[in-house]
C-alpha cells in the first residue's frame, strides 16, 4: 500500500514503502532515519505497517527512556548521609599521628615557651639595666 505524502523529514522528497523496507534511510539525500531525532517518523512507519523491525530497547533510539533499574531497587537505595553517622575520631587521630603537623605544633610550642621563660630573664633585665642608668 503506498501512502501519498510520505515524505523524508529532512529534504522534504517523496519516499517509497518498498525502499524504507529494505533500508531506511532517504534515497535523495541519504539521511539514515535510525536516529533519535527521527523517533517521531520511525513510530509513525510503525504504526502503518511499513516497517517492522524497529527495536525499541536499542539504546540509540529509546536511551533516554529506559529504565536501567526498576522502581524497587531505586527505593532500596540507601539515601542516608554518611556524614552524619561517621565516627570522625580517626581523622583526628590522623592529625595527630601525621609528623609534618606534629612538627609544626612542636615549633609553635618552642616559641610560645620561649616567650614564657624569657619574659621574666627580660624583666630582671630591664631592671639591671635601670638600676645602672639611674646611679
């Protein structure tokens, strides 16, 4: 049965059922209508009997509309945060096992300590120094 007004969707040129049959694609401008873009036209050559074969899990057609999981499996996928469960005692204890903080630790230590002890040998200092100046 020959349908007039079948039309390629590309070049607008008349297209024959018979060709579509053995290949699909438009025999004036070679645009292969195994394509998303063309799902419209594939389903309506469907619909009238024209072609046959058309798969509709193949991804390069239908990609966007199947399912790779099932809704049951989408709801027993665990959507907790782990954040707020996580024990985060090990990353402190990562801290402080790691020898380049503890290094910097140990040389702010050495200068906050600095700063303790030398303050009074600083003040006995000043002393000295005024008790000179005033004789």
């Amino acid at each position: 049965m020959e349908f007039e007004g079948l039309i390629c969707p590309k070049c607008s040129s008349g297209l024959n059922e018979n060709d579509l049959k053995v290949k699909l694609e438009c025999p004036h401008c070679g645009t292969k209508f195994h394509d998303r873009k063309y799902i419209a036209f594939i389903e309506y050559l469907m619909m009238n009997g024209i072609i046959e074969d058309i798969d509709f899990f193949d991804r390069t057609l239908y990609g966007d509309e199947i399912k790779l999981k099932s809704e049951t499996e989408e709801e027993l996928m665990d959507e907790t945060n782990p954040d707020e469960y996580e024990d985060k005692s090990f990353r402190m204890k990562y801290i402080d096992d790691n020898p380049e903080l503890a290094e910097e630790q140990n040389k702010d230590d050495g200068i906050k300590g600095f700063k303790k002890e030398s303050s009074s040998e600083d003040e006995e200092d000043w002393q000295e120094f005024n008790r000179r100046n005033s004789k």
